[in-house]
C-alpha cells in the first residue's frame, strides 16, 4: 500500500522566547558552565546561524552551539569564543551552514566569565518545567566539550536562538 | 576397412542376426538400438526403433552452435530463434518485477544529483516498490521513468513516501541545490521488486 507522510514545516527561528521577550539584560552566568536550551525538529534544517542577546556589561566572550538529545557536539555548530557586544543581539554566523536532521537537540551557550550579563531570567528554583538546562562538562580553553555529561535544571534561562537558512533576519 | 562380426540375438541352437549399423568411422557393427514394446500394439511383439540425426542434418531445425536469431519474423533455424527466446526471458527476468512484491533485498538506485538538471537516479532493474525520504533541506522535484523539472511534483523536506506498483526503473529528479543520493542530507531511493 502506497504511504505518504506529512512533513513538519521548517521553523523560521528556534527561539527560548520566554526567556527573550523581556525586557531584563542584568542576568550573569556561572564561567565556563554550558546552559542549554532544548528543541526539537520536525523537518531537517540547516542552521545559518546562533544568536544570544548581550546586557551592559561585557568583558568577555561566548561560545555557542547545538548538541544532539544524547549530549554529543554536533560537528561545525562551536562558534568558538566570540567578543560580546553589549547591549546588543549578538549573531554568528556559520561559514558553512549547521546541517540538522529531524530530532531533538539543545542549544547551548557558556560565557568565560560570571561577570557579564546576558538577557534573560534568574528564578530563585531550578524548575524541570520549562526547556531550560544545564550540562555538567565545561567549557575550556575557547571551546565547547565535545559531551555534556549529566544534565540538570538551573535557574538560568537565556535568550538565545538558532536561526535556519532562509529564516528571519 | 574391415568389419566385426553382425551382432547374434544369443538364441540356441542357431542365433539369429540382429539388425545393424556401423558407426561413421569406425569398422564395428552394432546393433540398432530399441525401445521397448510398443503398448499400442495387440500383439505385443513390436518396438520403435531410436533415430539419431547428426548436428546440423535437419536444415529447418539448424545445428547446435547457431547463433541466436535477432529478429522474430526472419529467416533463421529453430535452434537460432529457441536461443533468442531464451535471451528474452533472461533480459525480462532482469528487467520485469517480480510478480509477488517482497520487502527483502532492495535494489540499489544510483545517479548524481546535480543541480538545477533533470538528473535519473536509477535502479539496477525495474522496480515495483519505491521508497522515498527527502533528508536534504530544500524540496525536490521529481518524476518516475520521466524527465523531471522544476516544476514537478516535490518532495518535501523530511517527508517520506511509499510507492507501490510503479514498475519504474529510475528516479528522476530536479533538485534547486546539488542533492546527495542515500546518504546525510540527501534524497534516500530505495526500490523493491
């Protein structure tokens, strides 16, 4: 019998809109900790590039990048060490676009230092209830550990977001 | 040349000589050889008697070493168009779908998938079932045993589809970006008998 299925449709951003559309940019992180924010996908999608929105302060630098549901590094999505800009949205873009087949994965972010502030949300519980995470491998010398190790709830929820090929601005 | 004795039928006390033949080339004579008892006979006492024709004797039917005939309708030995018979049921074998589909053994579709070009991904024999699973992340176009453009019916990204009774032997398609065939990101074809 012939079968069709019917494909998700691409999203136009991967968004932790909760944590985003505030208007709060004091929320400093823990140096070198890997917070995630998870997500899932539908269709396969290229990722153009990651963003991260950037408070006042800023002395150092952010990596960002994907990992897949078992905590794996998806190759090419370390951005590397990046300078803050503040006050600002802070976008990489890939050279070569992130390639990501349908499933589900974490966007991560680590800043090198606890003193600069990111937009975002400090809650005084570490709820399971929202996409928010954090993963127990740090990052070190500039780069992002290839693994995350255990994850765990953390009351830090970052704005962050991955942007596919031919998604928003 | 000499000749061996007529073979006797060894009855007592006087053996009776039986009918014989020499074979070409050679001195001995031996008996013909027999069937046994015609059973259509009343009498029961009468028997065929086995014939041989030497290789190529009989014109119409031809000899053993023609060669396969390469029209249907010409002029050629039974021999020469019984062996053009046979290469068509081995080239129908190869190229026809089994008459009962079967999930096990998919046939390998291969071809390249160059951009903005109607490109055949094809099967090493006709197919009956077609799996398909676009893992690249644009839409692509395609058509089964037709040129494919780019307007043609698309496949969508992480879509996947299951064709029975196509009886295909290639996958056309027409992809907006270079297309890896079965493998990451690419367009997955799979065919089955």
């Amino acid at each position: 019998m012939s079968y069709i299925s019917t494909p998700g449709v691409s999203p136009p951003i991967i968004a932790s809109e909760a944590s985003s559309d505030i208007n709060s940019v004091a929320v400093v992180l823990t140096a070198n900790v890997v917070y995630l924010y998870a997500f899932e996908l539908q269709a396969p999608i290229s990722i153009a590039s990651v963003r991260w929105g950037m408070g006042a302060t800023v002395t150092g630098t952010t990596n960002m990048g994907i990992y897949t549901a078992a905590g794996n590094l998806v190759a090419g999505s370390d951005t590397t060490a990046k300078t803050n800009v503040a006050s600002s949205a802070n976008i990489n873009t890939y050279g070569t676009a992130v390639y990501l087949p349908p499933g589900q994965y974490y966007l991560a972010i680590a800043c090198s230092n606890a003193t600069d502030t990111y937009n975002g949300k400090t809650l005084s519980i570490a709820f399971s209830t929202s996409r928010h995470r954090r993963g127990a491998n740090a990052l070190a010398a500039g780069a992002l550990p290839s693994t995350l190790g255990a994850i765990s709830t953390t009351t830090i929820t970052l704005g962050v977001a991955a942007v596919p090929v031919g998604g928003l601005v | 040349m000499s000749f061996t004795a007529t073979p006797l039928d060894g009855s007592s006390p006087t053996p009776i000589p039986m009918p014989s033949v020499v074979p070409d080339g050679a001195g001995t004579v031996v008996a013909l050889e027999g069937g046994p008892v015609y059973s259509g006979d009343v009498s029961g006492n009468k028997a065929p008697v086995s014939v041989w024709t030497k290789d190529g004797n009989f014109v119409t039917f031809g000899a053993e070493a023609d060669t396969a005939a390469t029209t249907d309708t010409g002029t050629f030995t039974f021999m020469a168009f019984f062996k053009r018979l046979l290469q068509g049921i081995t080239t129908g074998n190869a190229n026809t779908a089994t008459i009962v589909p079967g999930i096990q053994g998919w046939i390998a579709a291969s071809g390249t998938g160059t951009a903005t070009t109607d490109d055949a991904i094809t099967f090493a024999n006709q197919v009956r079932k077609v799996v398909l699973y676009n893992a690249a992340t644009v839409p692509v176009p395609f058509e089964f045993d037709a040129v494919a453009a780019a307007t043609s019916f698309p496949i969508q990204p992480g879509q996947y589809m299951v064709f029975d009774d196509v009886l295909c032997t290639a996958v056309h398609v027409f992809p907006s970006a270079t297309l890896p065939i079965n493998t990451t990101a690419g367009l997955y074809v799979k065919g089955w008998k």
